[in-house]
C-alpha cells in the first residue's frame, strides 16, 4: 500500500478537485476507487471534496472481482451492465476515477469473446460517463504498475507525481498556439518505416487540448479522423492494453475507409473480437500528439504512454464530440506509436512532427 502520510497526494487531489474538475458547493461527487491500494489517493480526494462543501460518495471496484465474475458466470452476467455504475452516472455531477492497476496477466484465463462482451458492457458505462459527468481518470502508480513498466515504485511514483504537478495552465496555453496552428487543416499523413504509410482528412475538424480536466496526468493535443478518408496502414510497435490484456505488434490497414487488415503478434483473437464490437469500432475516434515532458518511458499503461512528448496515439471507437467527431462506438482504445526514433507526421503536406519533435 502507498505511503498515506505522503503530502504529494493531497498535492494531487488538490488538482483533481480545485483545477481538472472545479468541484462547486453542494455538487454531488463519484469517486471510483479501482483497487485497494488507491485508498490514499482516495482520502486525499474526499477530504478535498468536503472542504469544497461537496457531497462525496466512494465507490469500490477491481480487476480481481471482474475476474470472477468472468470466470464464473454465465453469458448474461458477462455483458451485464452494473445497475449501480449506471445510475452513479445519472446522480453524480463530477466523476473521478482512481485507477490501480492490476497485473497483466490476469486475464489470461478468460477466452476473448467473453472478455469482449464484459467490456462492451464496461463501454456503455464509460460513454454514459462521457455524456452526463465532467468527469477526470487517474491512473494512480502502484506495486502492480510497477511490475508491468519493469521500473522501481519510486521511480514511477517521482514520474507520475511530476507530471501531475506540472504547471498546466502555463503549458495549455503555449500548447493552445500549436493547436491554433492546426486549425483549418485539412489532411494528416503519418509516415514510418516501411510498415506505416496512413492518411486521412481532418477537414471541418477542431483541434483540442488536453490540459489535465479529463486525465491526470494529461498532455495531449487530438482531433477526429473523418473516417471515409482513412487509407493507408498503421503499424504500433508499442504495445496496445485493453481489458487487461496485452496485445502486442498490431497491424491495422484500411482503404477508403474500410478496414481490410487486422492482426497481432499476441492475442489476435481478441484483437478481431474487440473490431467487432459495434460498427464504430473498426473505425478511428481520434487522432493526438503527445506532450508530457514528464512522462518519459512506456509503463504499458494507456493513460500514461498516449501522453508521452514525442509519441502520436489513435483511438479506435468513440470520438469526443467536441472534436468535431462523429463516430459512435462502445469502446475508445488508444494506440500508440512511438515518433522519437523514426517517422514524421505531415499536415496538408507540411512536417509539423519529425523524430518526436513538433516543429510548430
């Protein structure tokens, strides 16, 4: 269990509460805290809510309970939607999840398609999270973290501690310029090696910033593909984590939108199970920029490597609406793709990225 005396965790709730989700007198406040070692961060926060004059409510998930209910029960509890999740979304006004992290493995067990139809469930959850909550996830460091990173504890703690601790206000606003740069673009092509060549139209688009209101840490400028445009194939040499599982050396390729080739080097089988969610799954949501200068190395841990300075991510599924955006879906799964060793990013033909560096 992380020190609970450590004062950097009322540091970072005093983040989550008074910056990413600007708590109000008398709102009501969903605090999901996913594994137990989250607790500290968890006190932290609460604290935080009550002095704002909040109504905090705590609510208790894990990836070991998930496993037993996968394991053991039968097609209808699989892809049961948790009632109680569903109407936390409907009564709270802010959402804050504190995520732990579990072992990687410990999905190994389930066949994918019921891991699939459990996380479809889990999708419902998540957009509804989108749609009625302001909401900011956390992915708090922990033993388990730790040991899929293969770093130190402490390591990973000085890590993440910086990068929430950053100074976001003065980032956004020199990351706002770069995005203003973007505006009124209308096509993207990413280019490396020989296994990546993909394009598509960003026309009508907005670029966002991500500046630490719906992740912490955060750092990120995104916008939507317009997917009929996508052409073209994407390799991710990092790898890509969902539902606990890891998916490794993913190939993705489409032609005039259509996806016409999907493969893994490890856990295939789920890889085709989850493009087949619903129609928006094949397709992409989002594409960004990652900007942490604090975030240096992959943890294998989506929230932390899609916003490492120097990679570029794609979602598949859900696009934030606010991009301009239209894509429904399920699921939004982030892919990531390290730029600093080789590639380039070009807008309406230009080099704005090349060796992990933005040139704008």
């Amino acid at each position: 269990m992380p020190d609970a005396t450590d004062p950097r965790w009322q540091q970072v709730a005093d983040v989550l509460v008074n910056y990413s989700t600007r708590i109000q007198p008398r709102e009501r406040v969903m605090i999901a805290m996913v594994e137990a070692d989250t607790l500290p961060l968890a006190q932290a926060v609460y604290e935080a809510c009550v002095k704002a004059g909040a109504f905090p409510q705590v609510q208790f998930l894990s990836e070991t309970l998930r496993h037993a209910l996968l394991k053991y029960g039968d097609a209808a509890q699989h892809s049961w939607l948790p009632e109680i999740e569903a109407y936390g979304m409907d009564w709270a006004d802010v959402y804050i999840g504190l995520r732990g992290a579990s072992d990687l493995g410990m999905m190994h067990d389930i066949p994918a398609p019921i891991l699939a139809a459990n996380q479809a469930a889990q999708g419902e959850i998540s957009a509804m999270r989108w749609a009625k909550t302001r909401w900011c996830l956390v992915r708090m460091p922990n033993a388990a973290m730790a040991r899929n990173a293969g770093i130190d504890l402490r390591e990973l703690e000085r890590m993440f501690f910086a990068a929430c601790g950053m100074d976001y206000e003065a980032a956004a606003a020199r990351w706002r310029v770069t995005a203003e740069k973007l505006c009124g673009s209308r096509t993207v092509r990413i280019v490396a090696g020989a296994e990546t060549d993909l394009t598509f139209s960003v026309a009508g688009r907005k670029w966002l910033v991500c500046d630490g209101r719906i992740n912490l840490p955060d750092g990120e400028i995104l916008t939507a593909p317009v997917n009929s445009s996508l052409n073209g194939r994407v390799h991710f040499d990092a790898p890509g984590v969902f539902g606990g599982k890891l998916i490794t050396d993913i190939r993705l390729e489409w032609c005039d939108g259509a996806l016409i080739h999907a493969s893994a080097r490890s856990n295939e089988d789920f890889l085709r199970q989850i493009l087949t969610t619903d129609a928006g799954a094949c397709r992409l949501g989002e594409f960004a920029f990652g900007l942490n200068p604090h975030l240096n190395r992959f943890c294998n841990d989506i929230l932390y490597d899609e916003k490492i300075a120097g990679t570029i991510h794609l979602a598949l599924g859900r696009a934030y609406p606010d991009s301009g955006g239209e894509n429904q879906s399920r699921i939004h799964w982030d892919l990531v793709k390290d730029m600093r060793t080789d590639g380039a990013v070009y807008v309406d033909d230009a080099p704005v990225m090349q060796g992990g560096k933005l040139m704008i």
